[in-house]
C-alpha cells in the first residue's frame, strides 16, 4: 500500500473510532486548553497593554517629549531650546507636608504645581469641573488646587476647605479624578496635591538643594514622525552634554510599567508553560489509559496484517485531532481575556488593555500546545506500535512493555529540547528562561527519582501483619502502580506553592515584624543647612534620648563609569536600577558607623586630593565596578568624575541613611545641599509621634516628614497585591497538577477494577479494601509533600538569601499547609475513584480474566 493511500486508510480508522465521543478524554484536553489559554492570553494582555501605551504616548507623557531636571531649573539657554521645539508645559514635582490651618493635623502629600499650558495632552478631570483659573487662581493671597479623594478623608476636609502648603495658603476646590500623564511622574507615595507653580513659589517649598524635579514637557509640531522626534532626543545630549537631565519621548512614555508588565508577563508566561509541561504529564497518562482500553482493537489491527506503523499513525492521528480540540478552546479563551482584562485591570493599570485579537501571541501558545501535546503522547504510542497482539489478548496491556524504539525516544527528546529553545527565545529576560529551562529539566528528573525512591522503598520494606498496609505497600511498586505518576503531577505544582508561600512570609515577616524594631520613627527631609542646628535641638526637646542622625543630601545622575556612558551599559536588574534615574549623594569626612570596608581604604580626614567615591559593593559588583575605577556623576548640571576609593557593606534592610554613593567632601564642595535626618525612638507610643510630627511641621513647615510605619504600610500592601497576583498565578499550577493526578488516577482504572474484584473473590472486605487503598494514597501523598517542602524551601531560601538579600527562616505554618494539601488531593481523589471501583459487579471482570 502506498504512503499516501495508508494514511487515508489510517485518517479514515481514526475519525471512525472517535465516534465514539471523547470519553476519557477530559483531562486531556483541559490541560491543553489550560496552558494554551494561560501562555496566550497573557501574552495577548501584554500585548493589549503595550498597543494602549504606544497608542497613547502623548497623553501618558503629556508631552511628545519630556525633559526632567533634578533640584535646579532650566537655565535661559535651555528654556530657549525648549520653545524652539514647540509648546511648552512646565511642572515641578515633590514631596511635602499639608497641614490644616490650625495645626491640627497634617498629612504627607506629593505636590505637582503646573504651569498654564497644563496639560498639552488630555484632559485633567476634576469634580466639579472646574477651568484652569478657577481651579488654580489665586484670590486674596489664597491658591486654588486639587486632590483626591484620599487626601479629603484623611484630613476629614471637604471641597472648600483651607490647607496649608509651606507657608502658603491652599483652598482645595476640586475633587481630583484624572491626572493624564500621572503614569509617567512613577509610583505616588503619598496622595497627589494639584497646584499652581505661583502657589508652589509663594509657599517657600523650593530652597537651594531642595528635592524637586523640574519637568518640561514640549508639544512638537503636527506631524512629527518618530524618527524626527528621536533625531531631537539624541540632539539634546550633544547641545546640553552637561545638563545631566533624563529625556523620554512619547515611544516610551511609561518606561517603568512597560518593564513591570514585561517582567509579570515573562513570568506569569513562564508559569504558563510549567502548566502546561505538568498538563503534558497528562496527556502521558490519557493516551496510556485510552490505549489500554483499546487493546482489543489494536490486537484485531495486528492479527488483520496491519502493520506498527499503522496502528501508531491511527492513533497519532485521533490524539492530533483532540489535541486540536483542546488547543482551539484555549485559543478561544486567550483571545477573549484582552477584552476581559481591560475592565478588571483598570483599578490596577492606569492604561486600559486594547481590546483585539493578537496573532502572534495565539501562534505562540498553539505552538507550545502541539509540541508539548507531541512529547508527551510520542512514548505511549510508540509502546503501543511494538506490544505483539497475543499479549494484547492475553490482557497484559502496557504496564510492562518497557520503552519504545529509539525513533520514538529521538522524536520525543528533539521536541523537548525545540520546546526548551523556543521558551529560551520568546524570554524576555533568557538568563531567567534558561533557568527555568534548567529547573524544569531537573524537576522531572528529581521527581521521577523520587518515585523511583518511593517504590525501592516498598519494595524493601519488611513485612507487617496489618493487611490494608501491605496491601497498600505492594501496590506502590507492583508493575503498572501509580506512584511515578502521583509524585510527578503533584511535585512541581507543590514545590511552586510552597517556595511562593515560603517567600510571601519571609517578607511579610522582615516587613511587619523585624524591620520596625531597627528602623528609625522618621525620616526628615529638606533640611536646610541654616535650620539644621535648630532642627536637631527640637528632635532632642521633643524626644530627650532618641538618636539622631543627620547627614548632608544631594541628588545626581550617573553619567558614566569608566568613560561609558551610562546608556550603553547593559547591566543585571540588581545594578540596572542605579543607572535610572536620579540617585542620593551624600559626603563625608568619617567612615559611616554603619558601614564596613571591604576592598580598598577610607580617604584621610581633611582630604583635599582628586575626587573620590564610596560605591556599595553588592551594586558595584553587579556593575563590575571595582576599587580604582571611575565614576561621572551630574550635580546641578555639572560632571563630576570620582575614583572609586573602596567598596563598603550596606544593609539596605536596616531603613537607616544609606546610599550607593558616598563621596569625599571636598568634591561636592559649594554645591547647594539641604539635608536629611532620621529620629529613632525606641518604645514610642503613637502619641509621642504624634507629638513630634506635630512640633516639626509647627516649626519647619517646608521639612518633609515622612513616618516609617506608614511607609511600611505603603509597602506591605503592595508585596500583598503582588503576592496574591502570583499565587494566583501559582495556583494555575497546582491546578494543572489536580487535573493531571485525576488523570492519573484514571488511567490505573482498569488494573484497580482488576485487583478489587480478584481480592473481594479472596475474601477481603470493602473495609479493608478501602483502608489499603487510603494508605496507599497518603504514603505517596506525603513523599510527594516531603519532596516539595525540600524542593520548594531550597528555592524560597535562595530568592530570600540571594536575591532579596534579607534573612531567611522556615515557617511551619507552610510545611504543615504543603502537606495538607497533598494529603487531602492524593487521598481524596484516590478514595473518590476507589468507591466506584468498589462497586463494580465481580463477574464481568472474572469472565475475562
């Protein structure tokens, strides 16, 4: 018979055979549509999000270019270049404290004081709606702004109510609703305060070193492509290379959220994938089981002359056609969550996802469907290819047919290793995929070993006189048991839950429990070197015997190291973050008492030399800046170049002054500084804060106050909405490892029926029946528990020690919950099939033994 002619025929046997309905089948295919859905509709949800910046980049930025200086304004030249390029909306951003009239009580705001051109793009909504001048006008010395709803429930103010702002006077006209470009002034610490620039300078706010960023944002003229606009942001660096200010355009008006959301999706893709990899584990167990039923009907192929390769197409071709099945539905499901998310994510993102279909990430999520559908199904079929028909008639079935022929081995391992390539090179981060790659790879080899180290153990172990436990012990490693497949399925989703839960609480615990006992009460920023003195003297009246640091503060911008500019530097997440942005310089003539030297010297007291810099030495290493090295900083636009003279230990965790940079003092010498302080308190009580926030904001008004606990708190409700997202995430998972052990509690369907009918024919009750099967399943439960507790608190230890560089400690609460779970699946499950089975008339079964 021709090729073409045999896989008609073949095709032909395989749609007559699924007349039959898809029964058996339902684990299969939801764990195909589950991982398709999973790695497709969060990569269209990217996607979504992404297409929604891009679209609206001018609104986000509020500018089609934007240009931020950091503690000083533009000078006249650059004012210049800047209306040169077009309309020009001016802002100035930051921290303070708003205060009622009386005194009373006072809150942390971020204050954005606008300019009239306010917003070029957009449109500021405000409740009542309110023009530009009734909003931010001023009327008898008194100024006009708006905030959100926050900010009138924490002060217990109303629209109309005063407030004070420095030494301004503030009327709070206007509910705030929606601020356009707010995604692009980054993460709000504090309630946003809407004001006018004349409000902003008649308060006092803005002293020589004060932390304020100065943002200009220009509307260029209609028409302006994205080549011309990058042209100019490339110019601005050559006409101004000592500004030291950072320049976004609208390509990339969000920089921070698209980065976030591309590390959430690489990750909840990577999740994705592990589910569907522990769904492919399934699929193993749905062909093995559908196969076993068909025996008889690959026994009758093989006694009609047909040949292996036949009977392996025939039944490529039906798994193919399910495969299919459960691929389109989670397509189907992927396409639909853009549309989804864009209503559940708008509370979370402030830019809606773009509703629509996006091919290439459904192309992705089909292709990981019909790859790991293939590696998975290839071994059972090429078993069944080589069973001979008389062991078929005999019921031996597959339980002991070995491996397949090396073909089959060679297909299956190829696809894994094209699956491991393409997860590699769809990563946006590929050090992590590789990873991932790596720890997946030595997960199903552990996890088989452990099976394999579950069985070994039954089979070794010494008789006992209890009946259900020996029972139980020799169905563990009789030929064709579960073990190997229980312990795979639930493995790697327990190991996932029990590292994420081991991580959730080890930071919950530094956040809410250690942190607070070394960290100061406050920080106080803004300290103007004439009021530091006075400052100090207050803290120790207030507070008698709280310690009192003070230190001097700057804010710069790393321009180079070692000559490069920093733009051109590719470095790892852990160094990356110093290179953005705007970064903390102090200076100091005393080694910090807080901090060690680990490679090179303190500079001499009263230096006077070249420049020199302390750099941290966990981000000098990530940057793989050593002692001797240099550094370009830009200070109130000028370069200071720096040698790097030691790196030094700093426990970031303590929430006490520190910073990547310390420099000599005479580097910084006559640059315009004001200065932060902390205040610690051991033993305050609530009042006592009270008391000194009030006195501090009484006094200095323009200080900035900033109390720990409430920070905290900012920051605990933040690691909580993240840790729900991934065990949200994780629990997608588990479960696929739920689906997969039904699975393959079902495909031993036919062996148990067997075993329960011979043993009930022997005497044995249902009790005993039942109590052997329990046993069974909870002593592979709890291997698999003790696994995953292993696995999962190596992992958790690692990201905890290694990577968030914080304390780790085993919680017990998570051991116990880690097995639980295992317990109540692998024993629920497995009595929920066993009472079926239990039910199953014995002469049916004894006729065809």
């Amino acid at each position: 018979m021709r090729c073409g002619d045999a896989l008609r025929l073949a095709f032909r046997f395989s749609l007559r055979e699924m007349r039959g309905g898809l029964r058996g089948f339902a684990v299969f295919l939801t764990c195909i549509a589950l991982g398709v859905a999973a790695i497709g509709g969060v990569n269209s949800v990217a996607e979504a999000i992404g297409t929604s910046v891009s679209d609206q980049g001018r609104v986000l930025l509020g500018g089609d270019i934007r240009y931020q200086l950091i503690q000083r304004e533009a000078d006249d030249a650059e004012r210049a270049y800047f209306s040169d390029l077009g309309t020009v909306a001016e802002s100035a951003n930051l921290r303070s404290m708003a205060r009622l009239p009386d005194g009373a009580d006072q809150a942390l705001v971020e204050v954005k004081a606008v300019s009239d051109a306010y917003p070029l793009y957009g449109k500021l909504a405000t409740a009542p709606a309110l023009s530009h001048d009734a909003l931010f006008g001023e009327e008898n010395g008194v100024y006009g702004a708006a905030a959100p709803d926050i900010l009138f429930a924490r002060l217990h103010l109303k629209p109309g109510d005063r407030i004070k702002l420095g030494k301004a006077t503030i009327e709070l006209r206007a509910r705030l609703v929606d601020e356009p470009d707010a995604v692009s002034d980054g993460f709000a610490f504090a309630p946003r305060l809407l004001v006018s620039l004349d409000a902003l300078h008649a308060s006092g706010l803005i002293q020589p070193g004060s932390l304020v960023k100065h943002i200009y944002k220009v509307k260029l003229p209609a028409g302006t492509s994205d080549a011309a606009l990058k042209k100019i942001s490339d110019e601005a660096g050559d006409k101004f290379p000592e500004a030291g200010w950072s320049v976004r355009t609208r390509m990339n008006a969000a920089p921070a959220l698209a980065s976030n959301i591309e590390r959430f999706t690489q990750f909840l893709t990577l999740v994705g994938l592990t589910a569907l990899i522990v769904g492919g584990v399934g699929v193993a167990n749905a062909v093995r089981a559908y196969l076993d039923g068909k025996r008889g009907v690959i026994a009758t192929f093989k006694s009609l002359g047909a040949s292996g390769g036949f009977v392996f197409t025939v039944y490529l071709v039906q798994i193919g056609l399910l495969a299919l099945i459960g691929i389109v539905t989670g397509l189907v499901v992927a396409a639909a969550l853009p549309f989804v998310a864009g209503w559940a994510l708008s509370s979370v993102i402030p830019v809606p996802a773009e509703g629509g279909i996006y091919p290439g990430a459904l192309a992705m999520a089909a292709l990981f469907g019909v790859l790991v559908t293939l590696a998975f199904a290839l071994l059972p079929l090429g078993r069944a290819r080589d069973v001979p028909a008389t062991a078929l008639f005999r019921e031996m079935g597959f339980e002991a047919s070995g491996l397949p022929r090396r073909p089959y081995l060679a297909a299956a391992g190829g696809i894994v290793i094209v699956l491991a390539l393409l997860s590699v090179w769809y990563a946006s981060d590929r050090h992590i995929a590789v990873i991932f790659v790596i720890a997946a790879a030595f997960a199903f080899l552990v996890l088989r070993s452990v099976g394999w180290g579950v069985q070994f153990l039954a089979r070794r172990s010494p008789r006992v006189r209890s009946t259900a436990l020996r029972l139980a012990i020799g169905n563990i490693h009789r030929p064709g048991a579960l073990t190997g497949s229980v312990v795979l399925s639930l493995g790697l989703g327990l190991t996932l839950v029990a590292a994420l839960a081991l991580i959730d609480g080890n930071l919950r615990h530094q956040i809410a429990d250690s942190l607070p006992e070394k960290a100061p009460n406050f920080f106080f920023v803004d300290i103007q070197g004439n009021q530091v003195d006075d400052f100090t003297s207050l803290a120790a009246k207030e507070a008698p015997g709280a310690k009192i640091e003070r230190v001097p503060m700057l804010r710069g911008r790393v321009m180079a190291l070692n000559g490069v500019p920093s733009k051109d530097i590719k470095a790892p997440p852990e160094g990356a973050w110093v290179l953005r942005g705007d970064r903390g310089l102090t200076y100091a003539e005393e080694k910090p008492k807080n901090a060690t030297i680990t490679e090179g010297s303190w500079w001499p007291k009263d230096y006077s030399g070249p420049p020199l810099v302390s750099f941290s030495e966990d981000e000098a290493h990530a940057l793989g800046v050593k002692v001797g090295d240099t550094l370009t900083v830009n200070v109130l636009g000028r370069n200071v170049t720096a040698k790097v003279a030691n790196l030094r230990k700093v426990e970031w965790e303590t929430l006490g002054i520190n910073f990547v940079f310390i420099f000599s003092p005479n580097t910084l010498a006559g640059a315009p500084h004001a200065w932060i302080a902390t205040l610690t308190m051991p033993g305050a009580t609530p009042a006592d804060e009270a008391r000194i926030l009030g006195a501090v904001t009484r006094d200095f008004p323009a200080v900035t106050t900033i109390r720990v606990k409430d920070a905290l708190e900012v920051v605990n409700r933040l690691v909580g909405q993240l840790a729900t997202a991934i065990r949200a995430a994780a629990a997608l998972a588990l479960l696929a490892s739920v689906l997969v052990l039904a699975g393959a509690l079902a495909a031993g369907h036919r062996a148990r029926i067997h075993d329960a009918v011979v043993l009930k024919t022997l005497g044995a009750t249902r009790r005993t029946l039942i109590a052997a099967f329990a046993l069974e399943y909870a002593l592979i439960g709890l291997a698999t528990a003790v696994f995953a507790l292993f696995a999962g608190g190596v992992s958790g230890w690692y990201v905890v020690t290694e990577i968030m560089k914080l304390p780790s400690r085993f919680l017990p609460e998570v051991a116990v919950s880690t097995v639980g779970i295992a317990l109540a699946l692998t024993v629920g499950f497995g009595l929920a099939g066993t009472w079926r089975i239990l039910g199953q008339k014995a002469a049916p079964v004894l006729r065809n033994l």
